[in-house]
C-alpha cells in the first residue's frame, strides 16, 4: 500500500530546498506527498535578497478542511520555518498525527556555528517542544548544539564526544537522531552519526567531502531519509541510502563546473540512482 508523507515547510521559488526538494523525492520514492507551505520565498535566504510572504495564518485553514476527508499520514516531515510558526505548526501536527505517524524533525535553523539568516536564540527556544514531540530529528552539528544550549562545536569533533551529543538529544525525547555534517581526516571525510535509542546503539557513515557549499543538501538528505524509512529500509542503511544520494547530486554539480551551488544540488540527475540503491536493498532483503 502507497505510504502517505506530509511535509511542512517553505516554498522557495528560485533555489532547490524545503518543498521543491521534498516533493519530487518523496514522489520518485513511491510515496503520496502532501504539502503545507509554511511560506512563498522569492528564493532561498542564502541569496542576497528575498522576498517572504508567511502563511502561519494559512495553515490550520488548510487542516480543517481536510478533517471532512481521509487525511492519515503515515509520517510528518518538517523543515525550514519561520520565526514564530513553531506553536502553529505544533497545533497542525496535534490535529492530523495518530498513534501510527512518525515525526520528522528537520530544525534548519543554523550551520557552521551561527544561526540562519533572520533568526534569534527565540527560534531555537521555541523548536525544543517539536523537538521533544519527534520520533526522529536530523540536526547539523551547529544545531545540535544549540538544541542542547551549548556552544557550537567544530564539525570535526570526533566520535566519542558525538556519541555524548546524540544521547543527550536523545533524552529529549526523539528514538531516532541523526547528526549531519559530522567531518574527520582534517575535513576530507564527511558524513552522519546515528544514534538508535531503542537499541542503545551508535554508529557512523563517511564518504569523501566535496568541496564548496551545497545549500539544500540537508533537504535533500531528509526527504531520502524519510522516504527510505517508509521503505521499511534499516534506520542505518536508510542514512547511507540518504547519504550517498545528497553526495551523487554533488558530483553533478562538480561535473558541470558552474557556479550552480547556490542554486542547490542537480538531485533530479542523481534519482535514478537513489532508486537503484532501494531496488537493491530490496532485493538483498527478499
């Protein structure tokens, strides 16, 4: 039976991310994708300037009427927000999750040791209780941090203080975390810490670091992760499937050798190979 994913995040016009990232994915992966727009960019905020228009005011609207029809979700994915929407979005997700739904949690609100552009300490403030309410988070390590009340630490931090970072989020509550942009090798190596509280159980992915910054490569890896997990794919495979994924997109962009990393990872390139990753995995599992 088709899997039926709910995403909620922004719409950035010009710039691969948030919901022009999740919905294609999630779609080659099988699965229904339904949509909440938290807001209309222009283009991400990692260009020069944007427009945004907030649709906080939109959103329980938008529930309500899907209370006269069939509305289950088997996970609920969040991304990019605005300040301020949190409380809404946690009022959405009371409304439509079951005891059956998963949760998600992208909190996208800071990297390479400083917030987003736009954002204050309020907003980490005010994502703890979606935090705490998720089954699976995949903070950057900045994030992390953060989410913690710590102060950043370097993305090479080594495994024994990132197994220290991943059960102290996970006694927030999450069963599920995944710290992304974990480097070592004096950076030429990049990839995840997993932790699977339900187990006890920490593990770790790498691969090669490309050089540059790929804005979206976080949407990128959550959809595929989400979209794996549905799947019934192991929560360890499903971050390697994501992995490999985000860093096949890369080698797309470095192939064409254009200033195309603003504008986020070709990933459309790189689906045929995300579905022969899950094709063998299936078959490695029949």
């Amino acid at each position: 039976m088709q899997k039926r994913v709910l995403t909620i995040q922004d719409y950035s016009c010009l710039g691969r991310c948030s919901l022009t990232v999740a919905l294609p994915i999630l779609s080659a992966l099988g699965h229904e994708c339904v949509g909440i727009p938290t807001a209309v960019l222009s283009n991400h905020t990692a260009f020069s300037s944007w427009t945004y228009t907030d649709l906080t005011n939109e959103m329980l609207p938008i529930v309500e009427k899907w209370m006269n029809y069939d509305h289950n979700f088997d996970l609920i994915l969040t991304g990019y927000l605005g300040n301020g929407q949190a409380e809404t979005i946690k009022k959405v997700i009371t409304k439509v999750r079951t005891p059956a739904t998963k949760l998600l949690v992208d909190p996208a609100f800071a990297d390479d040791g400083k917030l987003y552009a736009g954002f204050d300490f309020s907003h980490v403030e005010e994502m703890l209780p979606l935090v705490k309410k998720a089954d699976i988070i995949v903070p950057n390590v900045t994030e992390a941090c953060y989410l913690l009340g710590i102060d950043p630490l370097p993305n090479e931090l080594g495994e024994d203080r990132a197994a220290q970072l991943l059960k102290s989020l996970g006694k927030l509550g999450p069963d599920t975390v995944v710290i992304t942009g974990i480097t070592k090798n004096a950076g030429k190596d990049v990839g995840e810490a997993i932790y699977d509280k339900t187990k006890d159980q920490v593990s770790f992915y790498y691969t090669h670091c490309f050089p540059g910054k790929y804005h979206g490569a976080g949407d990128v890896f959550a959809a595929a992760l989400a979209g794996c997990l549905l799947k019934n794919i192991t929560l360890k495979r499903s971050v390697d499937v994501a992995h490999d994924f985000v860093h096949h997109s890369m080698f797309y962009n470095l192939k064409d050798e254009k200033d195309g990393l603003l504008y986020g990872l070709e990933f459309e390139r790189a689906i045929p190979y995300l579905l022969n990753k899950v094709l063998i995995d299936k078959k490695s599992r029949s």
